[in-house]
C-alpha cells in the first residue's frame, strides 16, 4: 500500500480478462459521468457493487469474483 489510500488486490492469481472486467466495472462506478475524475472516496462501494454484479452473472464462477478486494481508506 506504501502510501496508496486505496488498493485493489487479489488473494490469488486471476486472469487477464477477470482484472480487466473488475476495473472497468469499478472504474465506471467511480467516476461520475458530469466529472472527469473519480470519486475515490466511494472506491470499496464501487468494487463490492462490480464483484455482486459478476457473482450474479457467474454464480458458479469464483474466479471471476471471489480473488478481488479493497484495501485502504
């Protein structure tokens, strides 16, 4: 974390295609469509409303959700 208020890590290796899925989700949480900047004060809720999202797409598919987690702020 080494200064970072906020981190997404996983617990474990994840594929290419789950990171990219969980940042873009995340990301478009973030980042309200009248502001150009994140709002990263909200960054835990948008990565938690991505990861129910594709646990609800892919209820027997843990790894494209189950690795992901915030870390901070």
């Amino acid at each position: 974390m080494a200064g970072y208020p906020h981190v997404v890590v996983t617990l474990w290796p994840v594929s290419d295609l789950a990171a990219r899925t969980v940042a873009e989700g995340s990301y478009r949480r973030l980042v309200p469509e009248t502001h150009p900047r994140p709002d990263l004060r909200n960054a835990a809720q948008a990565l938690n409303a991505t990861l129910l999202d594709l646990r609800n797409r892919y209820p027997l598919t843990p790894t494209w959700w189950a690795a992901h987690l915030h870390v901070g702020a």
